[in-house]
C-alpha cells in the first residue's frame, strides 16, 4: 500500500533558526508558532519522518505568508527540497491572492518549475475571503491552464477556539467551488465539515472537482469520521498530517486504528492522492 502525506509543511533552516524574526514579520505565523513547543521542520526532517512512518510520498509546501517575497522564498526552498528528493517529496507553491498579480506570476513560475499544485491558501492569515472572486480569478484562470489542484485551509464554524482557526467556512468553500467548477479544490481540515453536505445530492453534484484532507483530524475529530465520510465519498478524501504539527507515524496508527475497511483505507492513503494528482505523478513516484 503506497502512503501519501497530502498536507506537509516544511521550512528553509535558516527560517527555522530566525522564527522570532518572522514571527514579528507576520502576524498569523506569529499567532501559530508562538508557542515555543510548535514544532517547524526542514526537508530533511520531513524525509526522517516519512522513512519512520513507512509513507512514501509527501505533497509538501510553506506556509502561507501574506508577504509575497516570503512565500516565494518558501516556494524556492521547497522547489530545491524536492528536486534533491524527486521520488518522495511533492512540491506545491504558496501565494496570497490579495495581489492578483503577483500571486498568478509566482504560481505560473513554480508551476513551470515542478511544482504539481497550488497552496495552502490561508484566508484568514492573508488578508482576503473565499469569494473575493475578483482576486481569485487570474489564480484560478493559471490553475485551470496548468491542470493543477489548489489546496485551501478551511475551518469549521463551530467547535472550540485555537490559534490558527479562522472564520471561512464550509459555506464559503462551496461557493468557491460553485463559482470555478473546472478548478479542482483540495480543501484542508474536511474542508470544515463540507463533505457532510454532499449527503445532499445538490450539493455533491456542484462538488464534483472538489477534495477534502484530513488534516490536524486528531486534534478535531473522533477517529469514526473516517469510517463516516468515505462510506459516502469514497474516492474523495486523501490522507493528511498537517506536519508537523501531527507526527505522521503517530496519526497512522490512530487512523489504521479507526476500524476502516481495507478497500477504503487503501484508497484514502494514497491511491485518491494519486488520482488527483494526475499528470504531475511520475512514473517513479508511482512505484515509490
């Protein structure tokens, strides 16, 4: 059973050794890492952990600053990371939509560079909603041209408060989706409890390019949403840490300990990763 991490952050050293520096540069990193015991890691930490857990992919990414320089930065040190690990890391960009402009250049360098998608979006952090359609549509124009996944950070709106929780939601995401419907979304954290409403046929007809991870699950979730929502989107869920916030050895066992059946299990650790990402896939990744 080929594993693939879908949600993954990693950090240049040197931005890990300086996160004081950066934590006064944005306000959102600095709400997230202000403790000192969240953890940061590097590329290489990230391959240790993968070699650890048995996972053999990982789509990995920055974080999402509103600063464009640092993101691009960020994006550059991913780019390299996988480059030197071409068989095991998947590499995304990070942009702020907030500035049109540049977000579509930066996506459509990386793009051309490697990376196989685009994200994690954070709303909140950056400084714009959901359905701020006029600066997400030259991204989403770029994305549909590239054929690539755009992941986004959705919250749920109910629940208790932590830092890092923001105030778009499953409503919100699902307008997203309803207004680019030949975009394909891969929305982070259960996309906020939409995949609960494609319970509705409406609704999941308008889902149809729409993905959800299952990022930070154990700190959100009882291990049964699993079992739940791949009984009725099956093909729609892919396996995600959210590391390293969540080791990912650690939320293996959690999960292979929900009870799932091995057909759904399979698929949500890797083979509807695969499928989403499409052309990006090599050859070599696939037999990884």
């Amino acid at each position: 059973m080929k594993i693939v991490d879908f949600h993954t952050h990693i950090f240049p050293p040197e931005l890990i050794a300086s996160r004081q520096v950066y934590r006064n540069r944005d306000r959102w990193f600095g709400l997230l890492y202000e403790n000192p015991q969240a953890r940061m890691a590097s590329a290489n930490d990230l391959i240790a952990s993968m070699d650890e857990a048995g996972v053999a992919l990982s789509v990995a990414f920055g974080f999402a600053f509103g600063d464009a320089g640092l993101c691009r930065e960020c994006n550059t040190y991913v780019l390299e990371a996988a480059a030197q690990h071409p068989a095991r890391l998947i590499p995304f960009a990070v942009v702020n939509p907030r500035a049109p402009q540049a977000a579509s250049l930066e996506a459509r360098r990386c793009l051309e560079m490697g990376a196989s998608g685009i994200g994690e979006l954070m709303p909140d952090g950056q400084g714009f909603e959901l359905t701020d359609f006029s600066l997400l549509d030259p991204l989403m124009e770029v994305a549909r041209h590239f054929e690539a996944p755009v992941l986004v950070h959705v919250s749920e709106k109910v629940g208790h408060l932590y830092p890092g929780k923001g105030t778009q939601g499953p409503g919100r995401a699902y307008q997203l989706a309803v207004r680019y419907p030949e975009n394909v979304f891969v929305l982070a954290h259960w996309g906020g409890g939409l995949p609960f409403y494609e319970l509705m046929p409406d609704v999941r007809s308008q889902l149809r390019n729409v993905y959800y991870d299952t990022a930070a699950s154990l700190y959100l979730y009882h291990d049964s949403v699993f079992g739940h929502v791949t009984s009725w989107a099956p093909t729609k869920v892919l396996f995600g840490t959210d590391y390293p916030l969540i080791g990912q050895k650690r939320f293996l066992r959690r999960l292979r300990g929900a009870g799932m059946e091995s057909s759904a299990l399979s698929r949500l650790l890797g083979e509807n990763a695969l499928r989403v990402l499409g052309r990006f896939a090599t050859q070599d990744m696939k037999e990884a």
